[in-house]
C-alpha cells in the first residue's frame, strides 16, 4: 500500500475518537479543489511502510481508539483490506474517507465489518458530478449506489461536500438534498486554500451565504451541519 503521509495522533479525523491517520497515495478523480493535490497528481513514492505504521499501532494500544485512513482515494489500494484486517486485529476501530466511486469495495468492507465509520464526499449535484470531479465524464450509479449503502448499512457514516464559490449554488443544494435524503449525517465544509489544490483561483462563499445553503439541505437532512463556518 502506498502510503504518503501519516499522522501519528488526530483528536479531529475520526469523531470523538483519539486516532490516527495515513494518506495513501493516487486517486481517481481530479477535484480542481482538493487540498491534497500532491497526493493525485504525481506519484511521490511510499514516504512510510505498512509496517512502520502498524508498529506504531501496536506501540499505541490502549492510548488510540482508532485509525483514519484517507487519501487521495484509499479504495485504489489492493493491500488495503490486508492493512485493515490488521489493524482490526489489534483492536482498533477504522474509519474509512472515500469518494464513493468504488461501491464494490467499499460494499466489501462495510459488509464484513471491516470499517466502523465512512466518510463519504458529495461533490456536487448530479448534473453538476463530473465537472466538480474534473473529469469529462463518469459512472454516476456507481456514486448513487455507495450512497445508498450508507444509508441503509447500520454503521456510522457522514456524507460531505467542500462548498465552492466557483462550483455550488443553493440550487444545487436543493438537488443534493433530495440526493441524501434521509441521510444520518451531512455536512458543508467550507472551502480553504490549503496551498496544495489542483486548481487556483478558487475561493469560499460568505458564511452568510453557507448558512442559506444550510437552511435549503435542512428541508431534506434536518441534522445538517456546517464546518468551517
């Protein structure tokens, strides 16, 4: 498993847990946004082993809960149900951050128990996919069909969407809300220049303007909450 960057504690990545967390490397998707571009658009080689970080797991039992893993788009990884079931073993619980595009995979993990949290990113509203994607096109079913499998597991899981003045609209959170709709947990983060994105030129809308997006989800997500804001 290519592994590009590694956390050794996180009081933030998995929710009321103490963790940590690995970034693995590549991703299938070109998010002119995201805040890990380094991670996507070139390959930085393996900057830490699966058994250094499984060391230090072993090391910190009983002082961590859990384990975040993130990415890039972890679900491209093949040893990544191996590094899973490990940690598992050790007793930890797995949080899992994914795009949603690999539904069979992720179908796997979640269906054997392997992830105890999944955070799934919805990028944007259905029409709008692909190009928030920065792809020309893509399987959208395969988008609708993890969400829904979220939704209907009995795990814990959040759906999240990173609001980008360029690209959101509150129209298009009426449509992701009746995209999610009864879902457990959604979130707006807003967008941050992290000084690592793929494309510049991007920025935030107003928190008066999040908080308008807010109230269109509410109709569908009553639990909706912003970060960021």
């Amino acid at each position: 498993m290519k592994i590009s960057g590694f956390q050794k504690l996180t009081l933030l990545d998995f929710p009321h847990k103490t963790a940590c967390t690995v970034f693995t490397h590549g991703c299938n998707f070109r998010c002119p946004f995201c805040h890990n571009a380094s991670l996507v658009t070139y390959d930085a080689g393996t900057k830490f082993t699966e058994d250094e970080v499984l060391a230090h797991l072993e090391k910190r039992k009983g002082v961590l809960d859990g384990i975040c893993i993130s990415g890039g788009e972890p679900l491209l990884q093949s040893s990544l149900f191996e590094f899973i079931q490990k940690a598992k073993s050790m007793g930890y619980l797995v949080k899992l951050d994914t795009n949603g595009s690999y539904y069979a995979r992720l179908e796997v993990l979640v269906k054997s128990g392997l992830v105890d949290y999944v955070a799934m990113d919805i990028k944007n509203s259905p029409q709008k996919y692909a190009a928030s994607c920065g792809l020309e096109s893509m399987d959208f079913e395969n988008i609708e069909k993890s969400k829904e499998l979220l939704i209907h597991s009995g795990i814990e899981y959040e759906f999240r969407t990173t609001v980008v003045k360029q690209l959101h609209t509150e129209e298009d959170f009426e449509q992701i809300g009746e995209f999610i709709k009864g879902a457990k947990r959604y979130y707006l983060q807003k967008f941050i220049d992290s000084g690592d994105i793929i494309c510049s030129g991007l920025g935030a809308h107003d928190d008066e303007y999040m908080k308008q997006c807010l109230e269109v989800v509410r109709k569908y997500v009553p639990t909706a909450q912003l970060r960021g804001v």
